[in-house]
C-alpha cells in the first residue's frame, strides 16, 4: 500500500495546545523517502527530510484534489471540425454540371 513515492498524510499523536473539536489530526502531505521493514522516511514537498522514522499506523494516503468545473461539458454533440451554422446539402439531390 505504502510505497516510496506515494504522497501521505500523518497523523499527530501529541496535539499539544489546540484544545477543543476544531483541531486538526493529520499533517501533510508528505513524500515517502525510504521504506523498510514497516518504517518510513518521509520528506516534505518543498525537499525537507523528516528526521523520525514513522510506522504506517499513523499514515493514510493522500489524495490530490481535482478541480470541478461545471461549467465544463463532458460530451460535446458536435465535432470539433464541424461548423454548427453549417447545414450540409441532402444526399438526394444529383449534383448540376
């Protein structure tokens, strides 16, 4: 499941000050660096190694948001060539010379 490369989020044991419901348990995200025999090394976005070794209890994966756009269509009728104002002749009609 945890793999080097995967971006994860961790969870804080010692949530110090930050009493009350509003406080947040996860931290993050972060790459894995290292992984071996159950520990891992993670590392910040920004390139900052973590010096602690973390087990994969106090770890989930992230994943990353993707934009909505609703205005966006997902299924266009029309192709891209076609000109919609353009009408195209019927097939019944014999071409003049």
């Amino acid at each position: 499941m945890f793999g080097i490369g995967k971006v994860v989020l961790v969870f804080q044991t010692r949530m110090g000050k930050m009493p009350g419901k509003l406080r947040f348990c996860w931290t993050g995200p972060y790459w894995i660096i290292v992984a071996e025999k159950g520990t891992f090394t993670l590392g910040k976005l920004a390139g900052d190694i973590l010096l602690q070794k973390l087990n994969a209890f106090r770890m989930k994966l992230y994943v990353w948001p993707t934009p909505l756009n609703p205005f966006k269509r997902t299924t266009d009728p029309t192709p891209s060539n076609a000109d919609p104002l353009c009408v195209e002749s019927s097939s019944d009609e014999e071409p003049t010379t």
